[in-house]
C-alpha cells in the first residue's frame, strides 16, 4: 500500500528538494517556482483544450501539486494549515451565477 497522508506527501517532496539541493541551487526561489507553476497550468491547459486523455491531466495536475507542496517547503509555511484555513473562509462565501457559471468569491459593491 501506497503511503496518502499528506505528511507523507510532504514529506516525499521534500526528500526530492533534498535530493537534489534546491536549498542550494536556486530550485527553492520563490519567483522560480511561479514560473514553473504557471508553465504548469499551460499544461494542464493543453490538456484539456486539446482533449488529451484523462491519466495526462492527472500527470500535470500531480506536477503543479508536488510544485505547490515545493513552494509551501520553499516558502516555509504549513500548506495544510493554511488550505484549512482556507477552507472555513471560503465555505462562509456565497456563489452567484456569473456568466452562466457558478462563481464563489468574496463579491464586492
């Protein structure tokens, strides 16, 4: 059995950032990261506009998941914390439909 806890996760990244000395080499700055993870999101982009198979998307969303643990090791904060965090802000919110889609945000005026 595969080990699925986050701390396991974590702890999976971070012995790859270990692995290969991103402290050290630069594959730990910030303004590095976001460049991976938006070369990412084209991914995961291409992927859904040109119809490419399930198991891809699932590899580039793996890719900006390992990438967004990375960056909360990076930027030494707690991810799990912070997305429960998250969580109990955003299901205070309420949606509206915006454009025929459904929209959650902290709506204004």
């Amino acid at each position: 059995m595969k080990p699925d806890s986050y701390d396991d996760m974590l702890a999976a990244v971070q012995a790859f950032h270990d692995k290969h000395d991103f402290k050290n080499t630069g594959g730990e700055d910030l303004a590095y990261r976001i460049a991976l993870m938006a070369e990412e999101l084209g991914e995961i982009s291409a992927c859904v506009t040109k119809g490419k198979n399930k198991q891809d998307l699932a590899e580039e969303v793996a890719d900006l998941f390992i990438l967004l643990i990375g960056t909360a090791i990076s930027a030494d904060f707690d991810l799990k914390e912070a997305f429960w965090m998250k969580m109990e802000k955003i299901m205070k919110r309420e949606s509206k439909m915006v454009n025929g889609r459904i929209r959650v945000s902290e709506f204004r005026g």
